[in-house]
C-alpha cells in the first residue's frame, strides 16, 4: 500500500525511544495498532503544531485563555475517505479518533474500541480519572518531560509550562518532587486530600472487575491513560488495585508499536 494512501497521524517527537512520549497521543496510536489500520506518522515540534493544523484543516480542539483557538495534537488524516469539503477526512482528538476508527474501520475479530452502550460510561471513566489523577500528578511529569523534547520544542514548552506551574521548571521540579512523594504515599494509603486520586483507580478497577479478571475485553477505557511520569512512579502506579494497573500495561504492549 503506498504511503500516499494511508492514514497519517501527526504526533511530537522525544529522545525517548521510538519518539513518542504523550499519553494522550499514544491513545490515538493504540487505537491504531489495535486496529490493526496502516498508518504512518509525521513528527511536529511544538510551535509547528498550529500552523500545520490550520494548513491541514484540523479543528481546534479547545481555546486559548485569550479565546483564540488551539490547536493540539494529536490528529489524523485519511486520504481514503473524502469530506464534505472534497479534501481528506482529518479528525482531532483522540476520543474524537476512535470514534472514527470505529466506524470506519470495524474489526469484528478484536470488537470495538466502543463496544455498543458504553461510549458515555468511557468518557465518564477518562473524564474522572484526568481530574482526579493526571491533573494531581502532571507537575512531577512536566519538569522531567522537558529534559526529553527537542530544543524546537524547548521554548514554548517553558512558556506554556511555566505559566501552567507558577514557576521556572529548574524551580519547580525539586519543590515538586518533595511536595509529591509525600502525596503518593497518601495515594497509596487512600488518606487525607489524596484520597479521592486513589479512589479515581478503585473506582476504574471496581468496574472493571464486574467484566472478568481483565476487565473489558476490548474498549478505549483499556487503554493506558498514564500520566507523563517518571519510570520508579510509574512502576509504583502500576502496583495498585492488586497490580491491575501493571497488567493492563502488559495486555497493551503488542500494540505499542511506532510506524
């Protein structure tokens, strides 16, 4: 098939191996693998981002704090569907993403990624776990994540960032690590302020287990939704809920995979 033909998702690059690097984009490239749907991807620094997704016709996906859109990523084209403009379709987002991938690519063998009846519980799952547990952790990811993205990136990461945080990264992170460690021993506990992260995962896995030992057999939910943490943090994550959260990271390596 030519490359021409095939679905390009457009994603931002790391030094970390294989490129990607963001949970919310690695959504979109599950859904894709697990698809099993060829695609190829093009690779944006961020102050590349807007330009490139006004130019391709990509939606905004959310606005600036001065009203103006933004546009983030990550997206795909699929120059073998037309829209309505005539052009290829591009799709923003990755709830947005797998809703397409569904209905355009069905794969009866593997079930959908929205299997029929729980598209609102999934986005109820997501919506409840970034507020109550990427939201809590993204200051400990952020200052280490800088250290990965390419220097085109570096700029409007710290701006962005930093406007974010209340503070430069190099100030940020220490503070952030002490202030944090204490409160993932909170989360592990699932005492005091912490504890409503924590039940974020009980909740999650509570649901899950009404399916079986593995939880859905096959649903957007499932995919890993980490937050942008540290190695040592992540492995600490993935113990809770009995190890759940470590096994679903194991059940979804065959689809983690860079084209």
């Amino acid at each position: 098939m030519s490359s021409d033909s095939i679905i390009t998702l457009y994603d931002a690059p790391s030094d970390f191996n294989g490129k990607a690097w963001s949970a919310n984009m690695w959504k979109a490239r599950y859904a894709l693998n697990y698809k099993g749907v060829p695609y190829k991807t093009i690779w944006l620094e961020y102050p590349e981002i807007e330009p490139t997704m006004r130019s391709i016709g990509a939606a905004p996906t959310t606005k600036k704090p001065d009203g103006s859109p933004l546009y983030t990523l990550p997206v795909i084209v699929d120059p073998s569907r037309t829209a309505p403009s005539g052009g290829p379709t591009v799709i923003s987002e990755s709830f947005h993403i797998t809703e397409y991938l569904d209905e355009t690519y069905p794969t009866p063998s593997t079930g959908a990624l929205f299997p029929p009846g729980t598209k609102a519980l999934q986005q109820l799952f997501y919506d409840h776990f970034y507020k109550n547990v990427v939201m809590v952790t993204i200051p400990m990811g952020l200052p280490e994540l800088f250290k990965h993205l390419n220097e085109g990136s570096h700029p409007y990461w710290r701006l962005t960032r930093e406007a974010m945080l209340g503070g430069k990264l190099e100030e940020v992170c220490p503070k952030g690590f002490e202030k944090w460690n204490g409160v993932w021993d909170e989360l592990e506990k699932g005492l005091w302020l912490a504890c409503d992260s924590h039940l974020a995962f009980g909740v999650l896995a509570a649901l899950l287990d009404k399916n079986g030992k593995d939880g859905i057999r096959s649903s957007w939910a499932r995919i890993p939704h980490s937050p942008t943490l540290s190695l040592p943090q992540r492995q600490r994550m993935h113990t809770w809920n009995g190890g759940r959260w470590g096994r679903l990271r194991d059940q979804c390596a065959k689809w983690r995979s860079v084209h």
